[in-house]
C-alpha cells in the first residue's frame, strides 16, 4: 500500500450532508449495521422522541438482542424518556440479562449542548447533526447541517466527547445516591434522637419539682435542650436540601413577631441582656404584613436576634422593618435589618456564612443560618449579611414578600 492509500485509510473521509432524508436514511443504516457498538447522544426530549418515532430506539433495542451490539445513550433526565428506555429492555424474557447489559441508558440532568445529535458506531464511524427547530415532530423538518465521517481521528475524537461524558453521568450518580443516603441518615437519626431527648426533658423536669435549684438538675435539662435543638436543626437540614420543606403560610404582622421574639429572649436570659440594649422600631402599633409560615419566620427573628445579642458584649441591638419595591420582579417587599455593635463577622468566614458547619464560635454547630437562609428563600425572599461601615458590629437582612 502507498503512503497515498494509507493516509486515505487512516484519514477516510468527512463530509457535508445538507439533504435531511439523506441523513435520515445513513442514521437508520448506521444502527442497522452496527456489529459492535453503537454511542447516541440525544440532548433533548424532542429529540428522543423524533428518534422514537423514525424507529431508531427499537433498531437499537434489535441490535441488542439479536446481534449482541453494546448500545449506550445519553439522555436529558425526564420520566417520559425513562419510562420509555425502561420499558425497551425485558427484565423477565428470556434474553433479559444479556439486553440489559447490551442496553445502558444515563442522564446528565442536563446537557451544556442541546442542538447536536451525535452517534458512534463501531469506533468506525460518526454522524453530527444540528436541528434547526427542536420543536417540530419531524425528523426532516427539525434538521439543520449534518456532518457524517469515517475518518479515524475524527471518528476517536467525538468516541472519546462521548465516553467522557458517560464516565461524568457516572460520578454525578454515585454522588446523589451518597448525598441521598446522607440525608436519609440525617432523617432517621434526627427522628431517633427526639424520643429519648424528650424523655430527659420530662425527668429533668420532674427533677427540678423535687429538688428546687439544683446545678446538675440544670446541667441535665440544659444539655437534653442543647440535643433537642441539634436533632430539629439536623431535620431541617435534610429538608431543605431535599427540598421538602414545607410552609403553612398565614398573613402576619412582622412587626408585631418581632416585638413577641424580642420578649422571649429577654425572657430566656435575662442576666445577660444587663449590658445590652435591644430596641425594635417600629412597634406592633404600625403593622407591616406578610405570608409566612409563622412557625418558621419565628425561627429564622429568633436565630438572627439571639447570634446578635451572643456577638455583642456591650452595645446595642437594633431591628428595623421597611417596605421597598423590587424593581426586577415588579412587587413590593418587606425588608428586615438586624444591626449589632458587637464584634462583627470575621472575613474568611463572610462569603460561606450561610452555608452548613460555619462557625468560630465554641457554642453552636453552624448549622442555624444555613437553615435561615433556605426558609427565607423557600418564602421567596434572599437574606444576606455585612459588616457595619463604622467598624462595630454587623447587619443581618432579610427580604420578604410583601402582603397588601
């Protein structure tokens, strides 16, 4: 052979198609004839089912069972595809074992690209096409340019976009089914520790109607607290990043929660609100309202109020409520600050503040404004932090919508 003919046999050919039935016809040819395998990667939903339609699905599914061709697809992640795929490869017929493994199907979520359509087959050659309109049913008619090629390096090189991309779908897999066993974990013990808490509650209650005062009563009642705490904070976590949280939303006062979470904490430590001052403006006579799931807004006042009032030594603690219009969604919304003159947030902490585990200090896990942040964004507002232009203490803000 010359070295002509080995360039023509290493290099083969690319080509242009522009003719969409003369694409139609070497795509179905392409699958029809594969011996080895074949690679397709379908980025959309419409094209799955134009490929569904031309028959391209149950050729795969032929060359699978009849011939023993590896067949591998990507896919956008959609029920109506899985379903689909799931119902092409037999788990009980006879061949179902060797299909199932001759028959792979995985989905990225999504895809970076969504115009091209890319197939492999046999590591011999390759068709590209783009669609010109992803919307129409018909094969022909969504067509753009296609680009087929048996050329070896060009062939290898889309081989190698695609096996890429299937070893990718394969890590972004095993690591939702950890994240899934993690919160699922988190669930079940945080349920798990409840119960026994609850019952170190009641005897330490029990406890202190006998004993009166006494520190190792104390001690018992305030460590199960502590525990009961952590187990609803691990709770909500697993809800919110499963996204199962849910609000039960009633119209309410803002101004008059603040005024209500303002007297629990004072209630709750009032030895060391002696050097502190909390003032909240305005009062509960000048209602601004909301819809909100009162249980949690209460939760999110309370966190932000007490990590105020623990950060500051001496000073104040200040809450303000204001209405301004969102110019990027055209509504209103209610604004609240929470401004301390304590020692302010620590700059390598600032830009992951919100998220799990951030914390400097010794008495909290970091999980409370992680949960802060996925309430108000569940109520469709954003919360955000910063540092006080004077140099004493920090702002906590938090939007919500605003309710006529």
């Amino acid at each position: 052979m010359n070295e002509r003919s080995e360039k023509e046999a290493i290099f083969g050919k690319t080509e242009l198609i522009q003719d969409p039935l003369s694409v139609q016809t070497l795509f179905i040819d392409m699958i029809r004839l594969a011996k080895q395998e074949v690679l397709l990667l379908l980025p959309t939903v419409n094209a799955f089912l134009r490929e569904q339609r031309l028959g391209i699905i149950q050729l795969l599914k032929q060359g699978a069972t009849e011939r023993a061709v590896h067949i591998k697809i990507l896919v956008p992640d959609d029920p109506l595809i899985e379903n689909n795929l799931g119902d092409m490869v037999p788990l009980n017929a006879k061949e179902g074992i060797e299909t199932k493994r001759n028959f792979e199907f995985r989905s990225p979520g999504e895809f970076a690209v969504t115009t091209v359509t890319i197939i492999v087959v046999d590591k011999k050659e390759s068709l590209v096409f783009e669609k010109k309109d992803d919307s129409k049913e018909n094969f022909a008619e969504a067509l753009g340019l296609a680009t087929y090629s048996d050329s070896k390096p060009t062939v290898m090189a889309y081989f190698s976009i695609f096996e890429s991309l299937w070893r990718q779908v394969a890590v972004y897999e095993q690591l939702k089914a950890h994240d899934r066993l993690q919160n699922e974990f988190i669930n079940i013990a945080s349920h798990e520790m409840k119960t026994p808490t609850q019952s170190i509650l009641g005897y330490a209650e029990l406890l202190e109607d006998s004993y009166k005062k006494n520190e190792d009563v104390d001690a018992i009642k305030r460590n199960a607290v502590r525990l009961q705490k952590l187990a609803t904070n691990l709770l909500d976590v697993s809800r919110i990043e499963s996204q199962t949280l849910k609000l039960r939303k009633e119209i309410v006062n803002i101004n008059e929660k603040l005024v209500n979470v303002k007297k629990d904490i004072e209630n709750q430590s009032p030895h060391s609100l002696a050097v502190r001052i909390l003032i909240i403006e305005p009062r509960e006579n000048n209602p601004i309202y909301v819809q909100a799931d009162k249980i949690r807004l209460y939760e999110v006042l309370a966190n932000l109020l007490s990590n105020a009032v623990k950060f500051t030594q001496k000073g104040t603690v200040s809450i303000s409520t204001d209405i301004r219009s969102n110019t990027s969604d055209n509504r209103d919304e209610v604004i609240i600050r929470i401004r301390d003159t304590g020692v302010g947030i620590h700059p390598e902490i600032l830009p992951r503040l919100f998220t799990k585990f951030t914390t400097r200090s010794d008495r909290g896990t970091g999980l409370g404004l992680f949960i802060c942040k996925g309430i108000v964004e569940a109520h469709g507002g954003i919360i955000w932090a910063e540092n006080n232009s004077d140099g004493k203490g920090a702002t906590f803000s938090f939007t919500l919508p605003f309710s006529k």
